[in-house]
C-alpha cells in the first residue's frame, strides 16, 4: 500500500476526521483525498462520512490492504484473487530484484507442493509465499522452513486450534473421530488420526556462500470444506476443527509478524519447534534420498536435521519423508 493511503487509513481509523482537515495534515488535496477514500471504499472498507468527516467503519475480511492495515512486519503484501501459485508469482518477483514482499491468494489453481506434488487451493484458504533475501550461507536455509511451521502453529494455536508440528514442516492437528482437536493424547496421535492443516514447500536460489533469495511458500487449510481435498493427504481444515470460520486477515498477520521476528533471530527457532513438535520422542520412519531411517527421534539439530536414535546408534536426517509409527 503506498505511503499516502496507509495515512489516510491511519487518520480514518482515529476518525471521524474532515475532508479538508486530511488534507492538510496530510499535505494533500481534497480531491486526493476523496480518490483515497474511494479507493479504499473499493478495496472492501466501510468508511462512513457524515458531518464530522470521515470514518472506518470495517476492515474487509481479506486481502492485501485489509492485512497490510494493522500489520506489524516490515512486508508489501501482494494480493491475488486468484492465481496459478504464489511460489510461482514470489520466484518471478525474485528474479526481478523484490524483497520482503508477501504474495498472498484467496485461491490457487496450479498450487505445487512439495515432491512435485499438486497442491490443490480452494478459494477460502490462506495460501501465501513470503519473499526475502537473508545474509546467510545456503546451507542455513532450512531453518526458515521450520520457522514457516512454528509460525503457523502458533497461529493456528491463537485461534484456537492445538496444531503440532511432523518434522520437518507439516502442521497437523490430532483429530477425534467427532472431528475436534486432541492434541496431547498419544493415543490418537498415531494411526491415521493426525490431520494435515498446513503445507509448506521452501525455494531459494544462491551460491554455496550466500543465499541470493528464499521464498517461503505457506498453504494454510483455512475455511475451505476438507472434503474439497485430496483424501490421500488426510487433510483438515481450521474452520472444521473450529467449527466455525477463522479470522484470516488476523491469522495471515500473525504468521507473517511472527515469521518476522523469528527470521531476525535463526537461532531461536530450534526451541520453538521442539515446544511445538509431534515428532520428538515418537518412532519414525524416515524416507530419505539415501535411503530408509528407522527409529526414535530423539532431537533435531540447526538448521533442521532430525535425530534418530536406531538400532545401529544415532543418525542425523536432513530431508525425507517422515511417518509416525507406532509405538513397539
Ligand atoms: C506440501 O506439499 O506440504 C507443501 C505445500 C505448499 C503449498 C503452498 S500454498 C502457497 C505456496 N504456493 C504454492 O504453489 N505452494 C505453496
């Protein structure tokens, strides 16, 4: 949003405020202003004017300007209706020299997940890639994902849904079978009960010495209908765990404010996780690229190598697919 507009929208908020009184506090025209307000007016926000001026009345319930309106993170924040995938969107602006810019949709339709999978986006959820270029090596990379994971997990947790992280990004919720959330009782934990609530899928471009950009692609089920998705990927949703419809607007800024202070501090995102994390403690089985990993996974390590403790003593993990098993 430019400078100006987040002015007027500032002053409307403390409102009511005059026409003419903005726009000298502003050092704009009047009919600036107007063009402001109108603006605003079309991107969702009720603003009311009677003889006192000018006032918000209320913030859309989503999109770019209603998330950029409060937010506490230094982020552009690129809205889209509709688009192929914000990854996709967040790579090109990359290659066009952006930065700290989030590209957020109501819907994608060609959303990819990781392993070259489809990632299927109904509109209704909260599906976004925040674009940034940290000062570090390449191989420092992963722990933006696992800071993705916490992020969204605490989120999800402040509007009430008991999310947990499985190594190394799916945040899932523990579902009884009368559909609400359980985490904590390791009895439904495993067996077929951890449902998929959040899907993140990290690109980035370097050198060995120097990251050039990350892009962090985030795909929140948020008040999307579960039975809209893939079955095999086991998936929930916020608004079906909560019975009711999630706050979006206030969900993005709470992922994204809190990706922000955690990107600002790489080193603080490992406790974070283990508070968060399903995986620490259970038995795994890990597909990694050289092979299969069996075992108790007893820690993880920067920037996000999971530990396990097998029968021929402990391995460090640093990508591959993980699944829960049961305890022997
Ligand atoms: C996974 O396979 O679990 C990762 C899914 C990542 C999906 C998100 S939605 C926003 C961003 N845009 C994409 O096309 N993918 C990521």
């Amino acid at each position: 949003m430019n400078e100006t507009r987040h002015r007027v929208l500032d002053a409307l908020s403390d409102g009511p405020v005059s026409g003419p009184a903005l726009a000298e506090d502003l050092g704009i025209s009047r009919s600036a202003v107007w063009k402001h307000v109108e603006a605003l007016r079309e991107a969702g926000f009720t603003i009311a004017s009677d003889d006192a001026g000018y006032s918000l009345a209320e913030v859309p319930e989503f999109g770019g300007l209603a998330v950029e309106y409060g937010l506490d993170a230094p982020f552009d924040i690129e809205y889209h209706d509709s688009i192929p995938s914000t990854n996709a969107r967040a790579r090109d602006l990359a290659a066009e020299g952006a930065s700290d810019v989030v590209v957020l949709a109501n819907e994608q339709t060609g959303g990819r997940g990781r392993l070259d999978r489809d990632w299927v986006s109904p509109s209704g959820g909260i599906w976004l890639s925040i674009l940034f270029r940290p000062d570090v090596p390449m191989a420092h990379a992963p722990v933006y994902t696992l800071a993705a994971a916490v992020a969204a997990t605490r989120a999800a947790r402040e509007a009430g849904v008991e999310a947990t992280i499985k190594w190394p990004n799916d945040v899932l919720v523990s579902v009884t079978s009368a559909g609400t959330s359980s985490a904590g009782d390791d009895d439904v934990l495993v067996g077929g009960e951890e449902r998929k609530l959040v899907g993140i899928l990290t690109e980035m471009e370097g050198e060995a010495d120097r990251v050039s950009w990350v892009v962090v692609g985030i795909g929140v089920n948020a008040n999307v209908d579960p039975d809209s998705l893939p079955s095999e990927a086991n998936p929930t949703s916020l608004q079906a765990v909560r019975g009711e419809a999630v706050d979006r607007r206030l969900f993005t800024q709470r992922l994204v404010e809190t990706f922000d202070t955690l990107r600002q501090t790489p080193e603080s995102v490992l406790d974070e996780w283990r508070e968060y994390a399903t995986t620490l403690g259970k038995r795994v089985r890990v597909e990694t690229p050289k092979g299969v990993v069996e075992g108790e996974a007893v820690d993880v390590e920067f920037p996000g190598r999971l530990v396990v403790e097998t029968d021929d003593g402990r391995q460090t993990v640093s990508a591959g697919d993980c699944e829960h098993l049961r305890p022997v």
